[in-house]
C-alpha cells in the first residue's frame, strides 16, 4: 500500500490504506501479493498504476485476476543486469548493440510483441547467444501473443526463443525474469 495524498493534506489517505493493508493482511491467506488502496485489494500480478493522482490509481491489465506463478526459493536479486528497453516505430539495432554483457533482456514492444527489422535483427543475435529475452508491451491493456511474422515480429522472435510476458508489464516481467535466473527455474514457470 501507500498513499496518493501526503500525510500534511487536508484528507490524508495512507492511515486508511495502511490500516486496510493490515486487516488484509491478517486475514487472507494463500492468496499471493496484494496491494489493497482506496478500499479496493486487489492481486498484484498484472496490476499496473493507470493515474499519477487518482485516488483509484491501479488497474488490473487483464480482464480477470491472473494466476500464481510457481514459488520458489528465496534469492538474492543484486547483480543480475536485465536492462528493459523500449521499442518504437523505425528503432534501430543501436539500444541493443550498446548493452554489452547481460544476462537477460526485456523488451518493450509494439502492440501483442512486435519491433522494427532492425531492432528485431539484435535481438535475434542475442537469443542465438543464448541470452533469455523476455518480450512485454508498452500498451496499456491486454497480453503479448506472438502473431506476426518478419524480422521484429513476435513469432519470429518466439521463434528463435524469446518468452512473451503475457499480461505483465516489462517492469514485473524483469522481476520474473531475474527471479528465474537467481533461483533456476524456466522463465516460463514465472511469467
């Protein structure tokens, strides 16, 4: 939880969501991680902040509440370089060239996981290395399906073994990845 208003405001609201917070807390189990606020708990797998200052910030990215992924161990996360980079229109090979060594990529990509021939080209390169790219959406709403074809396009790319992130923003599929990486587990179990 946290708060939209700072607590010197006229109607703070982090008292009340700290609280809600609590009540959840102590009351749901095996449920995973939630964010409750506003008075509203809801799952936070896929759940994205859709207002900078609505009271009602948080929205869920797919129509229903998605399922938990497997557990795993705990593990440290520190040192996995797993940078995101965000695709446009006409995006060139330059981002992805200019990483140097990581150990994993998430890409930020056109509508259901499509980016330009020549970014689709580096990327392609790192996936025949070996590196795990993960490809989310910069849309707002709804999952990555590899449907199309070519150089950037998500079956090409799922092709040669990059992972659609489903209805995960890249933020929350870097965290998956990394988790996959620190603890051993297939990328696919997580995302």
């Amino acid at each position: 939880t946290g708060a939209m208003r700072p607590a010197d405001h006229a109607h703070p609201d982090g008292p009340a969501n700290l609280r809600g917070a609590i009540e959840v807390a102590a009351t749901r189990r095996d449920t995973g991680v939630l964010v409750h606020f506003a008075g509203e708990t809801l799952p936070a797998r896929g759940l994205m902040k859709t207002q900078t200052t609505a009271e009602h910030a948080f929205t869920l990215t797919s129509s229903t509440p998605l399922p938990r992924p497997m557990a795993v161990p705990p593990a440290p996360l520190a040192g996995l370089n797993i940078p995101i980079i965000r695709a446009w229109a006409g995006a060139d090979d330059a981002l992805i060239r200019a990483l140097g060594p990581i150990d994993g990529l998430v890409l930020e990509a056109l509508g259901s996981g499509n980016v330009s021939a020549g970014m689709g080209g580096a990327v392609a390169k790192l996936l025949r290395r070996g590196v795990p790219v993960v490809v989310a959406t910069s849309v707002p709403y709804g999952e990555v399906s590899f449907a199309y074809g070519g150089a950037g396009g998500g079956s090409t790319l799922g092709d040669l073994g990059a992972l659609p992130a489903g209805y995960l923003s890249a933020g929350q599929a870097r965290i998956a990845l990394a988790t996959a990486l620190a603890t051993g587990v297939d990328p696919r179990s997580l995302l």
